[in-house]
C-alpha cells in the first residue's frame, strides 16, 4: 500500500510535468544517476516490487512459459533508464495510471460521467487502450514506437516483421504475424529463387516483456544478441512518452 501510494505520488508528480523535462542533462546531476549506486538501487526496487505485486497482472505475465522473465526485467536491473521513466513503467505496468477508467472504477470519482477515451472518444479510457488501442494515437505514436524498434534492428534479407502488441497478446501476435508471411514468402522463394526464405517475428510488449521467441529471431538475424537491451529501452521510452502526453490532454 505504501509502495502504491509511493507510486502514484511519483506519477502526479511526472503528469505535472514537461515530458520533456525527463530528459534533460540537468538530472544527470540526481544522485541516482551515479552508476554504482543506482544498480544497487534497483535491486532493493525489484525486490519491493515483487513482493508488492503478488496480485498484480504483470508478475504473473512474467511466469509465463513464453516469456524470458530474466530479460524482461533487464531494464530495471540495468538502470540505465532515469528514475521518473522506470517509475513511470512501473506505473503503467501496474495499471496505476490516473485513467479516466482507474478514476471512476478504482478511485471511485463522482465527477466523471463517463470512462470514454479523451482524445478518440469511442472506448473506455483504460491504460491498454492508451498504449496499444487508441485509433488517433495509432496513425503517429504507435508508428513511431514500431520505427525506433525497427531502426535498432538492422534489416537483412530476411523477412522480418516487428510488432509492439499488449503483454498478453504476445504469444497470439507472433502466430498472427508468422502466419501473415507464410504464404508471402514462399512466393519471394520461387520469384527470387532463393533457396531459403526465413520469416522473422521481432516482438516484445508495450511493457516491455520479452519472449523467448525475440532472442531467437536477434540469433537468426546475426544481430549481436544484447540488442534486445536497446530495443526494450526503445519500447519503455516511446510508451512512456506517449503515455504522459496523453495525460496532458
Ligand atoms: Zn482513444
């Protein structure tokens, strides 16, 4: 509970804020950017959060066969995120975002009417719908946290297909997106003569969570294996911001 009310005072205190200001060379000042000091840190945060999150959702996501709990913690263990984002994902992570739904559901807020979406006004203003569902912010925002993750991902000639889907939708988006290139690739085979066409689902979660399946994909592109560091740091940044932005609306 008080690692909860911990968390949201931290995240009022981010939503009142320039987004921009996460980012400025001004809190390399904090003491907790110190290297050393941080890691230890965020051992000792792990280990709250964990034992916080016995009822949480995303814990029990991280147990799943398909996901590497280890890497998809790496974020965290790393601390090369500043403090405010890696609260900040906690937050969303969590589900304790000040959404129109958290409001009126969890905090039980009488002033709301409705639980619509503030920017596209067709469904309910959840932390999912903000971070994967929301059709505006899929034209700009989704795109542009898809391009990051592509652009650390080097192309070869392999057909690669990259996707940012919700923690729980990951095993179903990969099936989704192998199966969509399937046919696709058996044509460049035959157009191209190529002896092997290879079809690669390079997938990890709004959250940040990673299967096992996204290591696999880095060893057959032949792209150093630890870029998945980069690519997480990518997604974790891009949901964050897109998060707080929207908020500010
Ligand atoms: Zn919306």
């Amino acid at each position: 509970m008080l690692k909860m009310r911990r968390i949201d005072a931290k995240q009022r205190k981010i939503t009142e804020k320039k987004s921009d200001e996460n980012y400025t060379p001004l809190r390399l000042r904090n003491r907790y950017y110190d290297p050393q000091s941080k890691k230890e840190n965020n051992k000792t945060k792990k280990e709250q959060w964990e034992n916080k999150q016995l009822h949480g959702q995303h814990p029990y996501y991280l147990k799943q066969e398909d996901i590497d709990e280890a890497a998809s913690d790496m974020w965290l263990m790393e601390g090369r995120l500043f403090p405010e984002t890696e609260g900040f994902i906690i937050a969303i992570q969590d589900k304790v975002i000040n959404t129109k739904n958290y409001r009126k559901y969890i905090l039980q807020d009488k002033t709301l009417t409705d639980d619509k979406c503030r920017i596209c006004n067709q469904q309910q203003e959840t932390i999912e719908h903000i971070i994967a569902g929301c059709s505006i912010l899929a034209s700009i925002d989704y795109i542009r946290r898809h391009d990051n993750v592509a652009k650390i991902e080097h192309k070869r000639t392999y057909l690669v297909e990259i996707a940012v889907p919700l923690t729980n939708n990951l095993q179903r988006k990969h099936t989704e997106k192998i199966q969509r290139y399937i046919e696709l690739a058996a044509e460049i085979k035959d157009m191209w003569e190529q002896r092997e066409v290879k079809i690669m689902a390079v997938i990890l979660s709004t959250t940040a969570v990673i299967p096992h399946a996204l290591h696999r994909a880095i060893q057959q592109l032949q792209i150093p294996e630890m870029i998945y560091k980069e690519m997480q740091k990518a997604v974790i940044l891009d949901t964050c911001a897109l998060t707080r932005k929207f908020l500010q609306h």
